[in-house]
C-alpha cells in the first residue's frame, strides 16, 4: 500500500493538488525537463540521490574482533545477513565501533557490491560491514529516500550488468550522477503522515515474524 501511494504521488504526479483533485489527471502544469528528458510538475526540482541523503559505508569489520568469547559483541551484517537473516555463521564484532557504523532496527541498508538491493532492517542491533550503505537523511524522511533508491535500483543493476567485466558495484559517483524528480518539501511531508503508520507497521510485523520464527526454532 504505502509503494502504491508513493508511486501514485510521485511517479504518476497525480498528488493532491489545491482542491485535493489528482494534479496530472485533473490537468496540473506540467513541464518539460531537459535533465530528465520528460515531463514534471511545474515547481519541482531535479536532484542525485545524493543529494537527498547521507551514504554510510561499511566497516572492515576483521579489525574489531571480540578478544574473548564472554565480551560483548554486535553481529556483522553482511549482504547475506541482509537478504537471509542472521545465523550461527554470522560473524561478530565489538560494541566499541562508531556510532555511525552501527545498524539499528529501521535503518535503511543499501547493498551496492555484486547484490543491489535496498531494504528496511528489522533483526535488530548490528554492525554495519563493507559493501553495504546506510542511508540516512537530515532533510528528506525515511520513506522518501528509500523509494527514490528502490525504484532507481533497476537503472543501478543495468549498469552493473552493461560494465560487469570492468564494474559490479555502485560507487559514490553513480550517486552523484543519478536523477531524480524531487517534489517540494512541502508535499513530501504531507505523503510522509500517511506513508510513516505503513511502515512502522511493516517493521512491527516483521520483527514478530522473527521472534516466532526464533519460538519456533527453540521448541
């Protein structure tokens, strides 16, 4: 529900205008974009992904090593963990590494090396490995970035599979060099009081899901 209404928004334009019509089906100004090689909405702007969010690369995670089986530690999370879940193979790591290098139920986890994929984290505190984004944004919420890096990720895996002899992963240059349509801020907030209860709920699910997966697992 909440990639539909976003899709509705912002890839169909038809967000609610003035009179709370659909804007592009009740005839909203659109304008040619030449960046983007299509039309806009009259007022929205063309940004990189980049620009929307802060990317937080991984860790090598080998140089913070637990010294001893009784100290405390965070699970390294890899692409395998981030597709798959956590399992005894799951590698750990101590708590004293950077705070920003942390990973907390709802981050958003961008694996740009061999597997591109982008999804919302919900197994729990770990600790951020290489190959892997955190996404985070100052200016722009959760779900904005999330979809922007969902829907662009068909783009991203074309490339990776075009230059795959010479480049399997996204660097901060592709970032930089995406585009993107970007509604005012005012809009992406008003999308932002219906998106967020959607997915608070979808985090909510999933981690009982694992907990009884886990309840399963022990009886």
């Amino acid at each position: 529900m909440a990639k539909t209404l976003y899709d509705y928004w912002f890839v169909q334009f038809d967000f609610p205008d003035e009179n709370g019509k659909p804007y592009k089906s009740s005839g909203g100004k659109m304008v040619w974009n030449e960046v983007l090689k299509r039309e806009i909405p009259e007022g929205w702007e063309v940004k990189s992904l980049y620009d929307i969010a802060e990317f937080i690369n991984g860790l090598a995670c080998q140089k913070y090593r637990p010294l001893n089986e009784n100290e405390d530690y965070l699970a390294v999370i890899k692409i395998k963990e981030m597709n798959d879940g956590l399992s005894q193979n799951t590698e750990k790591v101590r708590v004293d590494i950077p705070e920003k290098h942390k990973i907390y139920d709802g981050d958003v986890l961008f694996s740009w090396s061999a597997t591109l994929d982008v999804k919302i984290w919900s197994l729990g505190k770990g600790a951020l490995n290489q190959h892997i984004f955190k996404v985070t944004s100052s200016k722009y919420p959760k779900y904005f970035y999330f979809f922007e890096i969902s829907n662009y990720l068909q783009h991203f895996k074309m490339m990776a599979e075009l230059r795959k002899t010479t480049m399997g992963h996204i660097t901060k240059d592709h970032l930089i060099e995406s585009r993107i349509s970007v509604p005012p801020l005012k809009i992406i907030t008003e999308l932002e009081k219906i998106i967020d209860p959607y997915l608070e709920n979808i985090l909510t699910n999933r981690k009982q899901n694992q907990q009884l997966s886990d309840l399963r697992d022990w009886l």
